[in-house]
C-alpha cells in the first residue's frame, strides 16, 4: 500500500480497528461478570439480535422515518437558517441586536416545549420536523452570520477595483470564503436535528428509530435495544458522510 492509499484509507482502518478493541473489551467485561449483562448485553448477542430488527421489528421502515425527518428538518434548517444569516450580515445593527437572542436560544433546552408544539401541531411527524427545524435553525444562523463576518475585507476591495457585480460578489468572493464555517454550523445544526428527532420519536411513540429504541427497552429486548442504537449511530454517520461529500463538491467548482 502506497503512502496515497494510506492516506485515503488510514483514517477508516483505525476506526475499524479502535471499535474491534471497543467491543473485545466489553466482551471481556460482560462475560467475566466485571460488568453485568444486565446492562450492557456482551457485543455477541447485540450483534445476532440485528437480523431479528430486520424480519421481527420493520427496521427498514423506522430507519427511512428517522433519515426522513432528519434530512427533512435539516434541509429546511438550511433554506431558512442562511438568507436570514445573510440578512444579519446585510443589516448589522440587527446583527448586533440579534446575535445574543439567537445565542440564548440555541443553549435553552427547545425539547422541553414539545408538549406545547403537541398541542398546537398535533401529534404527528410534522410536529417533529417542526421542532427539528427549531433547534437547527439557530447554529445555521449564526454560523452564517459569523462566517461572512469573517471574510477578510481585502477580498471585497479587490472585487471592487475590478468592478464586480453585488451578485458576482456574493457567489465568487462571500460564499467560497464563508463556506467551511457554514458548514460547521451545518454539522452541528445536524446533530441537533438527529438528537431532537430520535427523542421525540422516543417520547411520543409515533415511529422512527427513537420509538424502536424505546419500545424495545419496555419489552427488556437489550440486545435488541443496543442493535436499533447502533443503527442510530449508522444514520448520523451516514449524513455526515453527505454534508462531507457535499462540501468537497461546492469548493471544488
């Protein structure tokens, strides 16, 4: 293997093989009686338990819910997260008048309210999409914000000696320049998003990987339970892996 292919597969390889020690060593613990199986099941049986998701518990339909709901709430995070972003930037005395109100909103602990958002939207995925986008919305927001704030002025003044256009401006100088913050706000709105959907999937039962988790945490299905939460863990990785592929695409043009 050449030192290009290690770079390229290195990373992926060290994953595999921290996650291979991980599960030995809970395999130890849990068969040894260091740690009760009553808790945590040894990976063994967590491990046979996932084909009984696929035949026994509709996997395949609550993994496309949660996935749905997340790239739904993330999606609309970003449609509305950005112009206002760019809003702020536009107008800094908003800017300034506002960057503190989002900040307190992105720490206050938005979940808390579903009750509220039950009764006013019923009790449906819409309702989750909606909370979704709540607490998305802000990181993107911001990031927005901050991210054209930090674009270095001489870019603009250059721009200006050539006689660039305000739309020329924006798509050639503000968004290549702003685009990895963005995108960190992005990363992060996604976990918010992700985290909302599964705990409200958890608390009102209404489908989704957070519902399996729950359900089969009633029924003190352990094994399975540790199963439907890998598959948690496998959606968030998959969406990463497209805001990833998403970001390589946009600089690259």
């Amino acid at each position: 293997m050449n030192f290009t292919q290690f770079h390229k597969w290195g990373p992926t390889a060290a994953s595999i093989l921290l996650l291979a020690v991980l599960g030995l060593i809970l395999q130890v613990a849990t068969t040894t009686g260091a740690l009760s199986p009553f808790v945590v099941p040894p990976p063994s049986e967590i491990f046979r338990a996932i084909p009984e998701l696929f035949t026994d518990e509709s996997l395949i339909s609550y993994f496309g819910v949660t996935l749905g709901v997340t790239l739904a709430g993330t999606l609309i995070s970003i449609a509305i997260g950005m112009p206002i972003g760019w809003l702020l930037f536009r107008n800094p005395v908003f800017g300034k008048a506002y960057e503190s109100w989002l900040g307190a909103i992105f720490s206050a602990p938005i979940i808390l309210l579903y009750p509220l958002f039950l009764v006013v939207l019923g009790r449906g995925i819409p309702t989750i999409i909606v909370m979704s986008v709540v607490v998305g919305v802000v990181p993107i927001i911001l990031s927005t914000y901050t991210a054209l704030q930090g674009v270095p002025p001489v870019y603009m003044r250059v721009a200006r000696s050539i006689n660039m256009q305000a739309r020329d401006m924006f798509w050639k100088v503000y968004a290549p320049a702003a685009l990895p913050a963005i995108f960190t706000g992005i990363r992060l709105a996604l976990i918010y998003v992700m985290i909302n959907a599964v705990a409200m999937e958890f608390l009102i039962s209404i489908g989704g990987l957070g519902y399996l988790v729950g359900d089969l945490y009633d029924r003190y299905e352990l094994p399975s339970m540790y199963a439907a939460v890998i598959f948690v863990i496998i959606a968030s990785v998959i969406f990463f892996t497209l805001i990833d592929r998403t970001e390589k695409w946009l600089r690259f043009r």
